[in-house]
C-alpha cells in the first residue's frame, strides 16, 4: 500500500493496477471514492474500480481495430469485445514507485 498525503488531501494507492483505494479530504472519515483495502479483492473486481486502465480504455466492439488501413484483432474478454484492454491491461501490473518528491 502506498500512502500520499498532503495538508488537506490523503490518498492510498495499490500497487496492482495503481488503484486508488482510497482518498480522504482533511477531517472528513469516509473516503471520497469507493476502493478497497486489499490487492486480492482488487484483483477479482470485474468492474475495474479505481485501476488505471489502458491503453486501450472502454470497449472495443468485436475485440478488433483498424490502424491506417490495417486490421488489428485482439483477444476478446467480454463475450465478443475488449474491455479496458483485457488480461494484459495496465490493471493487471503491479507498479511501483520509483521516485518521490516531498
């Protein structure tokens, strides 16, 4: 879990995906976002709460695209569809930090 905080802002990251799990505004005590405490419910979540998700973000119907007259076909994840990129997504990396400023 990473922990940011600021004088009127707190945040707590995942690694998996970089998911906000949650944010805090000064003296408030619930989160101002919907998230959860543990990678493991992050990684069974369909819904992609709080991820970072791309490249290719929402759906791309029939799991294929066209880039300059090319066809591309990618491995469907939603019935027929790509959604958020599927199994290889920016959801499913762990991330990690490899700089701070304070």
């Amino acid at each position: 879990m990473i922990t940011l905080n600021s004088k009127t802002l707190n945040a707590r990251i995942l690694p998996r995906g970089a998911t906000l799990a949650g944010l805090w505004l000064a003296g408030r005590s619930r989160s101002l976002v919907l998230g959860y405490s543990d990678a493991r419910d992050c990684i069974a979540d369909p819904f992609y709460m709080g991820t970072i998700v791309g490249p290719i973000a929402n759906r791309l119907r029939g799991a294929s695209l066209s880039i300059d007259g090319q066809t591309w076909r990618l491995s469907p994840n939603e019935g027929h569809n790509l959604l958020h990129s599927g199994q290889y997504g920016l959801h499913a990396h762990d991330w990690r930090v490899t700089a701070r400023d304070t």
